[in-house]
C-alpha cells in the first residue's frame, strides 16, 4: 500500500468514527445541561483526556515542535510554563468550579462568573463577556481550522489547502452539533489518545535516528544557529529573565479558557475528579515532552544535511513522520494533528453556542438547545472563512487568542472561588482591562510575544479585583 492509500484509509476510518460517535451521544443529549455539561456525568478518563486535549491545540504539536526547532533549549521554558498550566487548573481550579457550579447551577463559565441574576446591573457585563468569548474563540477556532489545511496539504501532494479546511471544519461540526458535549467528550478522548501515542513515538523514533542523548546533546552544540544550545537563548541578565517569564507567562492562560474549565464542570465526583487530575497531568507531561524533544531531534538531523533547515519551522511534525515513519505511521501522525485540531475546535464552538444561546436569554427555564446549535454552525462559517482568508503563524494566531481569554477570565474566575462573586461593576473593568491590554499588546510589534503580552494583561486584571475602590464592597458568596 503506497502512503497516499494508507493516509486516506486512515484518515477515512478516523472520520466516520467521530462522526459514529457523534451519534451515539446524540441518543443522551435532550436537554441543554447535557448538551452544555454532558448532564455533569462525565467519570475521570473521560473528563482527563477530553479536557487536555481541548486545552492543547494543534499549536502543541506544530507550535511547540516548531518553537523548539528553531530557538533550541530556550523551548525547555514551555514545559514547566504548560504542565504547570495544568497543575493550576487541576489542583487549585477544578474542585472549586465544580462544586461552586453544582451549587448555583451554573451551566457555564460566564454563568458561573456573573451569576444566574438577570438584573440591570449583570446586563453589561453578560454582554462584554459573551462578546469577548465569541471573537477570541472564533479566531481560535479559525487558527485549528488553518491548522488542518497546513496538515493536508503537508501530507497530500497537490491537495488544494483551502478544500482541507472545509473538509475539516465539516466534520467537527457535524458531530458537535449532533451529540453537543458528549460527543465532544467520547471524541476528544479518541483524539486526546492519539495525540499521547504520537507524541510517544515520533520523538523516540526522532531520538534512535539521531544516535541517542549523547549523540543529541553533541548535535545541539553543533547547530550554527545563535544561541540554540543555550536555555535562555544567548542572553543575559534582564534580557534572559524576561525571555524565560515571557514563555512561563503561558501558564498563567490557563484558568481563563471557558473550553477547558467547561470540562471541571461536568465531572462527576470528588473521587472521578482526583483520579482524572493523575491522568491529565501524565498526559500533559508525555505530550509537552515529546514536542519539544521532536522539534531538538529534527534540528539536528536537519542540520546535518546541506541545506536541509525547514523554511517553515512548524512542519517538522511531517517532515520526520515522512523521513522516519512508514506510510501508516505517517497516518496515525496525521491522525494526531487533526484530532489535536478537532479536539480544540469542538470544544471552543460549544463554548461560542452556550455564550449566545444560553448566557444572554432572559428566561433560564426556557431550553434552547436549538439555538446552540445554530449559533454553532454560524461561528463555524465565520472561522472557515477567517482561515481562508487571514494568513498568521499558528503560534503567534493561538497565543493571542489563550491570552486575551485568559487574562479577561482568569484572574475574575480565581477572585471568584477564593473570594466569592465579586461585583458587576469591578468585573465588568477587570475583564475590559485585561481583554484590551492583551489586544493592544499583541498589536504593538515591539511587545508582541513578549513578556508585556504574556504577564502584563494579568496583573493589571487582578489589579482592578483586588486594590480597593471607591463604593460599598460587594458581599461575599463563599465558593
């Protein structure tokens, strides 16, 4: 079998299981609490994997390889900053947002956050909340979709990237607009799996054909590329601590991504949610490790060959699939870049669905699980459409969405389970302060992707919740 066969084999198979998938949990989603939490039943494999997958976007795999192609030991920051991510989210977030959303009922982050009331004063802050869900998502969601497109077009010579994307942004539509998330759950645990084999093997195939570490460490101290086998990247002083706090500073993203804590919701226990924690931190140990070890291998192997450095540092993944693997390990790669894509885009679409159909309706008593699913499909046409027409890097397009999500939600969810609700009018300042600093950031070259991008936004957010006021204190609501 030649490898085009076997990708489309592959790729078919892989298919019309998530969309098989997709109508099985179709058969348990008839309300919208099992459309937007999966009727808070989700046990600990299930809420590990699908929650880690939907928290590591295709950026892990092309991204962070990519990152540590080019830049070398300085990509080893990525992994404390991301894992620790994890354990911030596991240990600290989640047994918190569970029990506090079981208690008032919330179905949602922005619920959860601004309270169930419908009064004058929460209207604003519904409305700012909603829309800064709905366009950092949507560009999210477009940069997985380009995501996909790169991956075809990688693996299928002559393949027109743009049909890749309608391809791509069809199926995960179809099934989680089908099975809401339950489907988004059983799927993600399928791509949350193939995304760990991966993750595995590749890097382990990359390091064999480099010689083993030794012959790895050589390798780096060999690449004539200005500090590559230096952690701080060559500089020094100031220079190298702001390098370092620039990449941890992604840690602090991840208590703000509506998509992941949606997950921390629906989990079913106390004892499912201790177990789950065990396995999303393994999962997220194995994943971070692996992109970075490919993305060091594959510069080394590269540059051992005249000429051979990638002109685009974010195909490696493919580029040592196709050098190493055989035509079925060059599917399973595949396979794991589109599930890292749909297991991401599923879960931010939901998200998108539950912020215009459920958070901004008058009447929680009325279902609309209609209405989820056609807001869905609306996000999912404007994000093709982004994809098709906005040229970016995946990691520059998905860092900025994680951290104007973050630094909007994160630092308010936080002050909420430790503190209680905090007041409409200081949340509605700390999400507008952090949401809009983030943006103007990432607009400025001359800060873009530093540590004022990643850091910055964040502090002045928990600046607006905490440093006192003028006005009466809100009264507290114990978490």
């Amino acid at each position: 079998m030649d490898k085009h066969s076997a990708l489309l084999l592959t790729l078919s198979a892989y298919a019309i299981a998530l969309l098989v998938l997709g109508i099985v949990a179709q058969r348990r989603t008839h309300s919208q609490s099992e459309f937007l939490l999966g009727g808070r039943a989700l046990g600990p494999f299930l809420a590990a994997i699908s929650a880690s997958a939907s928290s590591s976007s295709v950026w892990t795999l092309l991204g962070v390889s990519g990152f540590a192609y080019a830049q070398g030991l300085l990509a080893l920051w990525l992994f404390p900053a991301c894992v620790g991510g994890f354990c911030l989210n596991w240990f600290l977030v989640a047994p918190r947002i569970r029990r506090l959303s079981r208690d008032d009922g919330s179905l949602t982050a922005i619920q959860l956050l601004l309270g169930r009331q419908r009064g004058a004063g929460f209207t604003t802050p519904r409305l700012v909340a909603v829309a800064i869900v709905a366009f950092s998502l949507t560009c999210y969601v477009a940069a997985q979709f380009r995501g996909a497109g790169k991956s075809f077009a990688a693996s299928f010579e002559g393949l027109n990237e743009d049909h890749a994307v309608v391809i791509g942004a069809l199926v995960v539509l179809l099934y989680t607009v089908a099975g809401g998330l339950w489907a988004v759950s059983l799927t993600d645990t399928v791509q949350g799996s193939l995304m760990a084999l991966a993750a595995l093997a590749l890097p382990l195939m990359a390091l064999v054909e480099v010689g083993g570490p030794g012959a790895l460490a050589t390798g780096i101290a060999a690449v004539e590329a200005p500090g590559f086998d230096d952690p701080f990247g060559g500089a020094r002083g100031a220079s190298a601590a702001l390098a370092v706090l620039t990449l941890l500073g992604i840690g602090l993203g991840y208590p703000g991504q509506p998509h992941v804590v949606n997950f921390f919701m629906a989990i079913r226990g106390e004892a499912e949610l201790r177990r789950a924690r065990r396995i999303a931190i393994a999962w997220a140990c194995c994943v971070y490790a692996g992109m970075i070890l490919l993305g060091l291998c594959g510069r080394v192997l590269h540059s051992a060959v005249e000429g051979g450095v990638l002109a685009d540092r974010e195909t490696v993944f493919f580029a040592l699939a196709d050098q190493l693997g055989t035509p079925l390990v060059a599917g399973l790669v595949l396979a794991a870049v589109l599930s890292a894509i749909m297991s991401t885009a599923d879960s931010q679409l939901l998200v998108v669905g539950a912020s215009f159909a459920h958070d901004l309706r008058r009447d929680e008593r009325q279902e609309r699980l209609g209405s989820s699913r056609a807001v869905v499909v609306a996000v999912a046409i404007i994000a093709v459409l982004l994809a098709l027409f906005v040229e970016e890097s995946l990691f520059r397009s998905v860092l900025f969405a994680w951290t104007a999500l973050g630094a909007a939600f994160g630092p308010l969810l936080l002050v909420t389970l430790w503190r209680g609700r905090v007041g409409p009018r200081r949340s509605l300042v700390a999400m507008l302060v952090g949401f809009a600093s983030a943006v103007i950031a990432y607009a400025i070259p001359a800060t873009r992707g530093s540590s004022v991008e990643r850091v910055l936004p964040f502090l002045l957010a928990f600046a607006c919740l905490l440093l006192p006021g003028p006005g009466p204190r809100p009264a507290r609501e114990p978490a």
